[in-house]
C-alpha cells in the first residue's frame, strides 16, 4: 500500500463472478472472504487475492442476479468491469456500501447546479464545480463560490435522471429534491459517467426508502400540493374550499401519516418528505 493510499474497511462477506467476458456464469456461486477497502482499491481475500482498481470499475449496480443462489442474498453491490461482472455482499452491508460510496466519490469534483428549482419555481442558476463528500447521513458538496450544500439521505423526496447537454458536452443529469432550511429545492448534478451511476445508485435506494406509498383522498391530495406550492396551512380551508373543521381533521390524518410535521402548535405544519413525495407524483401525473 502506497502512504497516499488509506483503508477504509476491512470486513466479512462473499463475493462471485457473475459474468467473465460478456458471459453470464449460471454456475456461479459464492465464496466466502475478508473484504479490505481503500482510496484506491477493493481487494477480496479468500483462498487467493483478487484485487479491483477502483479506477477499472465502469458502473456500480445494485443487482445482477444469474442463479438463484445470486437472487437468493438480498443485499449485494453489483461491480461492472468492461465485460466482467463482480457481486460482493458484505456482512454490514449498508455500511459497507456508503463506504464504497465515499471510496468512490470523495475529494471528486461534480458540475452543480443549486438550487435548479427552488419553492417550485425554477431558478436561472449558473452550473458551478463542486467538491463531493459521502457521509453515513447526506451527500455534502463544497462549491467553487463558495456554498456549502447538504443533501440528507433521509431529506431525499425525488430523484430524476435526465440526459441533458452541460457546458457543452452530453450529460447523466441527477435532479434531487431535498430541502434547505425548509423550503423544497432541486439540485441538479452532472459529472463523470462513473461519477454519476455511483451517484443515482445512492440517492436511489434513499429515495426508494421515502417512497410515500399512501392511500390518500383527492381532498387530502390536493390540501398537500396547496402546502407544496407555498399556501400558509391557515389559508388551506378557503384555498382549497373546505372548512376549517374539515382541514384540522386532514391535517391530523397527514401528520398521522408522516406525510406533514407540526412546526409549531396548532396548525402550522409543513411537508414531510414523503408529502414531497406525493405532490411530486401529482405533478407528474399532471
């Protein structure tokens, strides 16, 4: 190991050849190994060593299941190398993998734009350098003018991935809506091809973990696109033309549902990111 090279996890797991060449391997099957992470590379130890440049890995999945034996684990990284596919399961798999995360991404430098759209109105914002910084709780970006932009993992109410042209070249762009100091925003990403699948692998499983899945009424759908578009919770009844006694009741089932918290007692509330969620799908069913 070179003394710029760190460790940053060593571990239990498996791993297992899924595809050698371009060829799927239905015979695969897992063999158990100490995993050691660094800033440069991932090295599985079992009866021999095999080490993975990081630099050699060309997409980070999240599954890629040739046997059953690969779709009986449920939680593994799927590493794409050219024609070779790796899958490495770790014991604390979720740990490991925000580690892989931050081998992968940290100190890189990302194209930013923030905040792209701000209280649902989109803004005119210059696209800007950004260094990136993976933590357990949020993706942390250090502009070049000098913003600093927290994106929780938990905060994460929509993830859209769009092809996009980006200071002249063709682009994966990650639009992500969190909030800042409460207001709902999108920050827009583009980097790097390997850059930005490591990215959308990331944000989509805290996405996928927010995902409001709910059974609500037209009524209750749109008290919360009211909140969304920036209605105060006290003009809700005659905005969305209920009565008061009505909107309380909502409000009382919507915070029930996590969908709204109370910001100060009685009714002032604001979304949740699973109400996000929802005006996020309502406005795009719209």
């Amino acid at each position: 190991m070179s003394d710029t090279e760190k460790k940053i996890a060593d571990t239990r797991g498996q791993f297992m050849q899924a595809v050698q060449e371009g060829r799927e391997l239905n015979d695969a099957s897992w063999t158990a190994c100490r995993i050691v992470l660094t800033t440069q590379r991932l090295v599985l130890i079992s009866d021999g060593k095999r080490q993975i440049s990081l630099q050699s890995i060309d997409r980070i999945a999240d599954r890629h299941d040739v046997n059953q034996a690969s779709a009986g684990v449920s939680n593994y990284v799927a590493l794409h190398m050219g024609e070779d596919v790796v899958l490495v399961s770790a014991g604390e798999h979720e740990a490991f993998e925000t580690d892989l995360y931050r081998a992968s991404l940290n100190g890189e430098i990302i194209l930013v734009q923030h905040p792209a759209v701000e209280g649902g109105v989109v803004q005119d914002t210059e696209w800007t350098k950004g260094r990136m910084k993976v933590t357990d709780e949020a993706l942390q970006l250090a502009l070049a003018d000098g913003q600093a932009v927290e994106v929780e993992r938990a905060d994460i109410g929509g993830l859209t991935i769009e092809d996009k042209t980006v200071s002249g070249e063709e682009r994966t762009v990650i639009e992500v809506e969190h909030t800042d100091e409460g207001i709902s925003v999108e920050t827009h990403l583009a980097g790097e091809e390997f850059h930005a699948t490591v990215l959308q692998v990331m944000l989509e499983e805290s996405a996928e973990r927010n995902q409001a899945d709910l059974d609500l009424s037209s009524t209750e759908r749109r008290v919360i696109m009211a909140l969304h578009s920036g209605v105060s919770p006290f003009d809700i009844p005659s905005f969305v033309g209920i009565d008061i006694e009505q909107s309380e009741e909502i409000f009382d089932r919507l915070i029930e549902l996590d969908v709204i918290s109370v910001v100060r007692e009685r009714t002032e509330v604001q979304l949740t990111t699973k109400g996000r969620r929802v005006a996020g799908e309502n406005i795009s069913e719209q």
